[in-house]
C-alpha cells in the first residue's frame, strides 16, 4: 500500500513538461568504478548506414532499460549509505546504453577497459597489474550482447555480472571464465516448458523463436531435451530481429500460414518483447486460430506485448518469469528520484558532484531520459524485475568487501585489480536483504521459475501465478482458464498412416509424431517393425521403399563379355607373335645373330613368355582358392623363366666389358651348356620362394559384399603381403641386376649393342609395374581382374617388342648384318677412349 500511495502523490510533480536531469545520474565518480550495459535504448539510427566508426545513439527509450539501470543506481547508493558493507568507500558508476545492439556494447564497453584516470588502452604483454576504470561490468541484458562483451572481458579477467542472458553457451567457463549472471540457465527454462507440456499430454508442439542467439539458442535447447518425454516438433520458425527489412513482414505471414497447416493447438515462443509483439499482431491480423501460447519472461511480462491491439484473442498464454523478490524501498527511490531530477537545485548539484570527464569523448547520456515522466514508467515499475541487478551489484561489492578485508567498521582503500575479485566471486556466498546467493559452478543462479496465466478482466491484464518449477513442477490446473468452450486444456497430439515400404521416422523425438520415409537401399521394411528398416543378411540386396530382399548374383569376369573377348583377342595375337618369333629364331638358330642373342635359351624364354600369356586365362571365370594361387605362381615363373635368360646374358656382358680378365675363367658358366645350370639355379630359387608363399600366406577367394551395390564380387585376396613380396621380389631383384649389368654398355658403331635390349626391355618392365600398382590399388570391381590380365599381356608384348622384334627384323629385313663380323665378340669391343686408357 505505501509505495502504491507514493506513486500515486508523485505523479503530479512527475508531469512537468521541461526537461529533467534524469540523464545525468548515469555517472559518479567514486573509489571503485562498477561499469553498467543497460538496454536504454531501441532501434539504432545510423547504424546500417555508417560509413565511419562514428557514436552509434539510439531514437527510442526503452522504459524496462531505464528501471534496470535505476536499479543498479538504488543498489550502489544503498552500499553507499551502509556501514557494514563497504564502509568509508564509495562505489562509483558508469552505466552505458547497450541499444540491443553488440556494436553498440562494445563500443561503450571499451569505455571500461581504459586505464584509470585516462581514456587510453593499454597494450600489454601482461595485463596482471593492469587498473582498467571498472573493477567490474554488470550487463548487458542480451545472450547475444553477452557473448561478444564477455569474449572482451573475459581476456582482461574482468568480472562481469549479466542480470538477464541466459544463453547454455554462456555456462562454457573455460570460454568465459569472468562472466558471471543473477539469472538461471535457458536450460532450466527449457526442463520447465518440457515437464508442463508432459502434464497437459502435449505433444504436437510448434516453436518460434527470435533470429538471435536468445531465441535460436532456446529453441536447440528444448529440441534435445524434449527427445526424452516424447514431444514432436510439428513446424519451428524464427522471426526476424530486424522487423523494418521489407522481408520480414512476408516471413512472418509465411510463419503464420505454416502454423495453421500444421494445426497445432500449442505454441513455444522463445522471443523479446518487439519480435513477440510482431508475431502476435499478424496473427491477429491474419485470423490465426486460438492456441496455447507458452512464454518466457522475455516477452510474457512485457507491456509492449500485451498491448497488442486485441491481443485477447489469441488464446491461452502461461509463461515462465524468474522467481524473484521485490527489492525493499526501489519504488519510494525511483518516485523520490523522479521528483528530485525536476528541480533545479538538485541537478546543478548533480552536474557539480558528477562532472563526468571527456564528456564528449564518453558521450554515453540519454537524451530521451530526459523527458519520460514518473508517470510513464510507473506501469512498467509494477512488474519489472529488478532484483537480478539488485544481486548482480551486491555480488561484486561483497568480492570487493573480501578482497579489500573489510571489517564491518572500515574498508582499506587499497588497490585491487579486477581479477583478483574472480576466487571470491567463485567459492564464496553472500547475502542480499537476509537472503543468500551462490554462484554455481558454471557462474549462474537457480532461483526457480514461477508459471503465470495471462488473465484479462474488464481488459485489464492480470499476471496471475499458477505454479513453480525449481527441479520439480507444480502446477495449479484449477486456476487456468482455457480459451476452450469447457475451459479445459485442449489437445494436441498427431498420427500418420505409412505405405507399403516406408517406416516412421521420428521428427527427431519418439512415437508419437513422424515421417513416413522410403526404406534405403539394402534395407526392407517389416510388419513386425514399422519404425524401422531391418537390414538385409549380407549375401543379400533390396532397392529402395522395398518389402523384401534378393539373394545377390554373383560377379566375375565372364568368359563371354566383349571386354573379356577384347583382352583374349590380344593374347592370341601376342602368342601368335611369340610363335612366329620363336620358329624364325628356330630356322636362324645357328646364325650370328641368335647365337650373340642367347642361342637356345632364346626359344627357353619365348616359350615361357607363351605360358605367360595363356596364364591370362585364370584370371578369366569364377575365381577359387586354387586358381587364386596358381595365378600368381605361374605368373612368377614364367616371368623368372624368362628374366634368367637376360641374367645370363647380363652376366656374359658384365664379364667381358667390367673384368676382362676374369672373362676367360669363368665366361664358360654364361656362354656354354653350363649357362643352364644358372638358369635351372634362378628357377629353383623362385619355387624356393613360392613355397614360403604358399606356407606364409596365399591369396584367397573373398566374396566381397560391399563394392558393388546388388552382386557379390569374387576376387583373390592377398593374405600376406610379406609372401607375396617375397615371391615376386625375386624377379624384381633378378631384373634390377639385368638393369645394373646392362644400362651403361657402349659399343662402337660397328657392333651390335645387344646390352640395349636388355636395359630397355627391363624398364619396360618397371614402369608398367609401377602403373599397375597405382591402378590396381584403386580398383574395386572385376577391373583388378581386367589390371591384371592387362599388366601380363603389357609386359609380354613390351619384352617381344624391344628385345626380339628388331632381331627379327635384321633377320627378315637386313641379313647383310647378320653376319659374324657384326655380331661376334660385339659385347667385349670396347669404344677407343676406354682401350687406350687401359693401355
């Protein structure tokens, strides 16, 4: 009744029409300077179209801003006038206009960080014994002003208390370790909203939030927790922050026009007091039905929302509002303020007392506070919560109290760096009014949430309490009136029927809400299970939306496929070539040229060349565990079949042209019949090697399910690689050595260079391995098969084509040079530099 009484006589002083000094109570000098962000103003001037970093003001007073920062003013000259608290120090102030904006916040909040006594910044190394002017921050009221200030902050171990950002984020203390809030969690809020809806038994919901980080930051909350008490998400939307965009009228009615599709009776909206408002006048507007609006006190108290032209008509609304005390003696200050800013006397003592320095560098007045009358705000006074800046406050004058050590008769006025506030802030509780607060770990308050009911009489608006929640909800069903003709709660729940092939997705919840989706491939849908797909057995395959699955066909390279055709085409011609090479090297077998050229061991190698080539045939038809190791066996010795040829032949030349000497002693083991043995020798080594393969590892059939999307396909596998190098390294180092005997052999013009056939012969070899290994390595269906036969013909027809083909050429084209003078001793002629430095 008192404070009702003395609005009531200061509304008459209040109404004076010449500008007060309200503006002015913004700023005090004092001991220890307490920073303030409050939300003094609404809709920024010039902020899209600033081309320089000029003063960014505000053209709207936000009344809510204007308690809140008058709250903090009340908190600090209680301290003030105390004797226990802070005696003999006097807190001072600075409070800034956020405008909503966190371009705005940043800017005033650079204000803070100035070194004391100056308007400069210091660049530091190490900001340890660094004074800023504030010894802390309380503000802003925005999650997402919160979150870029604190990034500020935080960097500086300045404490900063926010008396309204809720955000989850802002619970992150290894992100923000000086940030510190007198408001509980989004995610308290959200465990409430979700527990009402679970009493009611709604469960076809829709949600709407602001497009900022208050509103999308709330809606991701209540999406994950409401995955645990089966509540679907019928639609969810954003409103837009910037309601002068030309587009943000059309989203709104889109959003409108989406709700009334999804016919639900119940509405979550996460939004501010503006974009709630928008929401709620086109829905008027647009004739949307009555539903359920469930709030949060962001908007559910606001004046500027229930002044909505007949906003009666939209339905139910409950909210949630944080369960906060009055603050004993704010509405005598505020009234008692408002009555003193009009007089003359007492401003001119204020601008006297206060005479803020670099005024027009530190422009943070607001202008339009300056013309707002008691009886303005009074409306707003009733019902603004203005015991979280109350706390906020009191939470860093009882650190500075510890810091300081302070008795209850005097304070030191020592020196304090804001950081050294933080272990007092974080581990020890303090008490407001009798009643005591605690940080908890993640820098936040629990006070509880209160459930309201918007109840109109007579067009008056009535925030009538009807429950709780502080981990457990209460609520008082009898109280809430419904929009429904028997006034009870109405339902909201949804069922769709799905076709054949199709199961229930969940729209990110449980049962009670789904999607009807298409089974994917190699799944079949299952009247056992409509909520999920089974997934076929291995050997099997389904395609999409199926009720059933296949048994997969198997794949191989066929014997009758056109590339299988192609490739066995080739061989024929390759072998037709080794034949006709092998009988003109027959008939000439005792002239000059074959002889040089190896003699016999020549139809030796074309033969195991032919074999070669036929090999290609295993690797054509369904594959098994024995053809798997007989490819790779035969593959290796006919290879090394062929390779011991050239070794032998390297070896004569490595002999005759590196160390004459020794020629005569032991060209007899390369030239004559004992060359066989070397050649029997190089065979027997690589059977030596196919053994260990065969008892390290072979390769193996695998049924490979996954490659392909309905056939299995067959392919041999390497079980050990160290066998299968072990095997196919010995041709590898039997060519490297052909390499080594052969690349650098000169001989004069005169001479035949039958060295050079070799070389090149060998790289070839080498380089086609090289691709194959890349190609092979890569390759996921019958193609490794089709790599493989390609590698064995590449490799037969490379070997033909350098080393035998020209021979056959001087055979059937130049005969004159097949001759012994040409051919005969060719390999130990030596060019002349060489003869006559030995000399």
């Amino acid at each position: 009744m008192v404070p009702d009484l003395l609005l009531g006589l200061s509304f008459g002083c209040a109404a004076a029409l010449k500008p007060t000094c309200l503006s002015a109570q913004f700023q005090q000098p004092g001991d220890y300077i307490i920073g303030g962000l409050f939300p003094l103003g609404m809709e920024t001037v010039n902020l899209t179209a600033r081309s320089e970093p000029t003063l960014v003001v505000c053209k709207r007073l936000f009344v809510d801003g204007l308690i809140w920062a008058l709250g903090m003013k009340f908190a600090i000259d209680q301290i003030n006038n105390s004797t226990s608290l802070l005696p003999g120090v006097q807190l001072g102030y600075d409070m800034c206009d956020s405008c909503f904006e966190p371009v705005v916040a940043l800017q005033r909040s650079l204000l803070f960080l100035t070194r004391k006594g100056t308007t400069g910044i210091g660049v530091l190394c190490n900001y340890t014994d660094y004074q800023p002017r504030a010894v802390a921050v309380v503000g802003p009221h925005k999650s997402d002003l919160s979150l870029e200030t604190a990034k500020l902050f935080s960097f500086f171990l300045i404490p900063q208390v926010s008396y309204g950002a809720s955000s989850e984020k802002l619970s992150n203390t290894e992100l923000y370790p000086s940030f510190y809030r007198t408001v509980p969690s989004d995610k308290n809020l959200v465990e409430g909203m979700v527990l009402l809806l679970d009493k009611f038994g709604w469960n076809w919901v829709a949600t709407i939030g602001s497009d900022d980080e208050y509103g999308r930051g709330a809606q991701g909350l209540f999406f994950s927790t409401a995955v645990n008490h089966s509540i679907c998400i019928a639609f969810e939307g954003l409103i837009p922050t910037d309601l002068a965009d030309p587009k943000a009228k059309t989203q709104l009615e889109d959003t409108i026009k989406l709700i009334n599709k999804t016919q639900v009776n119940i509405i979550v909206l996460f939004a501010f007091s503006q974009p709630a408002q928008a929401l709620l006048e086109h829905s008027i507007r647009m004739g949307l039905s009555k539903k359920v609006w469930i709030g949060t006190e962001a908007w559910i108290l606001s004046d500027i929302a229930a002044s909505t032209p007949n906003v009666q008509s939209i339905g139910t609304v409950l909210g949630f509002i944080m369960k906060a005390g009055t603050v004993p003696g704010f509405q005598k200050y505020v009234a008692d303020l408002f009555t003193s800013v009009q007089q003359d006397e007492f401003c001119q003592e204020t601008r006297e007392f206060h005479h803020p320095t670099n005024s027009d560098t530190l422009d943070t007045r607001c202008g339009e506070c300056d013309h707002i009358s008691l009886q303005e705000v009074s409306p707003v006074l009733r019902h603004s919560q203005v015991q979280p800046v109350y706390i906020a406050v009191y939470s860093v004058a009882h650190a500075l109290h510890r810091a300081l050590g302070c008795t209850h008769q005097a304070c030191p006025k020592a020196a304090v760096r804001p950081w050294q506030l933080l272990h007092f802030m974080n581990t020890l509780p303090f008490k407001v009014n009798g009643r005591s607060f605690k940080f908890d770990p993640s820098h936040g308050t629990n006070t509880g949430y209160k459930l309201i009911f918007w109840s109109w009489t007579n067009s008056t608006l009535t925030h009538l309490p009807v429950g709780s929640y502080k981990g457990s909800l209460y609520v008082n069903k009898s109280q809430i009136q419904f929009h429904t003709a028997d006034q009870k709660e109405p339902a909201s729940e949804c069922f769709r029927h799905c076709k054949p092939g199709q199961f229930r997705q969940i729209k990110g919840f449980h049962l009670c809400c789904y999607d009807c989706t298409d089974c994917p491939e190699n799944t079949f849908w299952s009247t056992k299970d409509r909520s999920t797909c089974t997934p076929c057995l291995e050997h099997q395959w389904s395609p999409a939306r199926s009720t059933q699955c296949y048994d997969r066909s198997e794949r191989y390279l066929f014997w009758n496929e056109p590339l299988t055709i192609a490739l066995l085409t080739l061989m024929s011609i390759i072998i037709s070539l080794i034949c006709l090479t092998a009988a003109l090297f027959l008939k000439n077998l005792e002239t000059p040229l074959v002889q040089a050229s190896g003699g016999e061991r020549n139809l030796f190698a074309l033969f195991t060349l032919t074999l070669l080539c036929l090999s290609c045939c295993l690797y054509i038809g369904k594959p098994s565990n024995n053809l798997c190791v007989l490819q790779q066996i035969v593959y290796a010795l006919c290879l090394n079949g062929c390779f011991s040829t050239f070794f032998i032949k390297s070896l004569e030349i490595t002999l005759v042209t590196e160390f004459p000497r020794c020629a005569p002693t032991f060209l007899g083991w390369v030239t004559q019949r004992r060359a066989w043995l070397l050649v029997t020798l190089c065979l027997l080594t690589e059977c030596l090697f196919c053994c260990c393969y065969l008892h390290l590892g072979p390769d193996y059939l695998l049924s490979d399910y996954k490659s392909l999307p309905t056939e299995v396909l067959l392919v041999c596998s390497t079980e050990s690689w160290f066998a299968f190098a072990l095997m196919h390294g010995c041709n590898g180092c039997l060519a490297f050595v052909c390499l080594l005997c052969t690349f650098m052999v000169q001989t004069s013009g005169k001479k035949y260079n039958i060295a050079r056939g070799i070389t090149f012969a060998i790289l070839i070899y080498f380089i086609i391995w090289i691709f194959f290994i890349a190609i092979f390595t890569t390759l996921k269906t019958v193609l490794r098969s089709v790599a493989q036969i390609g590698t064995i013909l590449a490799t037969s027809l490379g070997i033909l084509g350098i080393y035998y083909i020209p021979k056959c050429y001087i055979i059937l084209f130049k005969p004159h040079l097949n001759t012994v003078d040409y051919f005969q001793n060719s390999i130990n002629e030596e060019p002349e530099e060489d003869s006559m430095n030995r000399q």
